[in-house]
C-alpha cells in the first residue's frame, strides 16, 4: 500500500503524491520567497508531517524518505503470538468482571464475540464511519482552515449532520481547502 500526501498553503493544495514529492513541493514554494506556510497531510490520518525543509532540495528529499510514516510495531508480550493473539490490560469495574467472569468461555472469549458482533452490526459500523470521516475533518480543518470565515459554524454543522449548512459555511473559503474538508466529511452524512 503507498502512502499519500498532501502539501498546503492557506490558499491552496500545491502537490498530492509521496512524502518525497509533497516535501520538494513545500521546500521550493518555501524557495521561491513566498511568504505562506506549507502544511504536509498523511491524506489518509489528517496527521501533518512535520519535516525540516531546511538545506539543499536534496537533503530535504533524504529527509523526507527517511521519515517514520508507519505506526510503530507492537511490542511482544504475553498472549499468543503464533495465533495473532496479543495480550494487552483492559481495565473495567468489579461487576464488568463479575458479569464476564460468568459467561461462557469467560472473559477473553466473551469480549472477542462481543467485539465481533458488534463489528458485524451495520448501525455500529455506520455510527463509527461518521466518527472517523467528522475526526479527519476536524483535524484538518483545524490545522488550516482556523481563521477562514465560517469555521467555527462549519464544525459545528459537520457534528449536527447538517451537509448542507457544512458547504455553505465553506463556500468563502479557498477551493482546494473546501474541496479537501468536503471530501473528508463525506462519510459524515
């Protein structure tokens, strides 16, 4: 799977590609004395990437393809790794304990069929759809689109549902931001 990236100024989206090209991009509008700040989004978390893009366009490319963009591995502990079951501490109150400790198959077994059934449920997956694409674009939204006129009643219609009073809040606002925060909030309505 490749990684996508996106480099933006306040006013628009200069390059969509790898973490190599949306640097170079940054480092030469950087270069040509512009005066706007560059923003480089993992497109798929809305995380920026904070890369140095000081020095030569060659060294900010080494930069640029030496940079962690994977979440670190997860550490080996107890569970059983050769079946992919890994061991990690939950923590919930005595009558949670009480309650799974007598169900069948006791507690591991009965969160893991918990979870699973609750990964089947369309409702469910609907609701954490809606979480996921309203979090990108609130992310995203808050690292560029700050001080754009409409902000601040853009999330809040982003978070009541309301797609239309989400665009029109957005309409003054510059066309590839408004473009890139409709795009991520599409999986909100």
């Amino acid at each position: 799977m490749s990684l996508s990236f996106s480099a933006f100024t306040p006013k628009q989206c200069l390059i969509t590609g790898s973490l190599e090209e949306a640097a170079l991009a940054a480092f030469h509008h950087r270069e040509g004395q512009s005066a706007d700040s560059v923003l480089i989004f993992n497109d798929e978390t809305c995380a920026i990437m904070d890369i140095d893009l000081s020095g030569d366009a060659e060294l900010v490319r080494r930069k640029a393809a030496s940079y962690p963009t994977s979440i670190a591995p997860v550490k080996k502990g107890p569970g059983r790794p050769k079946l992919g079951v890994i061991g990690k501490e939950v923590t919930l109150l005595p009558r949670h304990w009480e309650w799974l400790a007598s169900q069948k198959g006791g507690p591991s077994v009965t969160l893991r069929k918990l979870i699973d059934a609750a990964r089947r449920d369309p409702q469910v997956n609907k609701q954490n759809s809606r979480e996921h694409a309203q979090n990108l674009t609130y992310k995203f939204c808050n690292a560029i689109a700050g001080d754009l006129p409409g902000y601040e009643e853009a999330l809040r219609c982003l978070y009541a549902n309301d797609q239309a009073g989400f665009s029109y809040h957005l309409s003054g606002w510059p066309i590839d931001i408004a473009g890139r925060a409709k795009i991520l909030a599409k999986g909100s309505w």
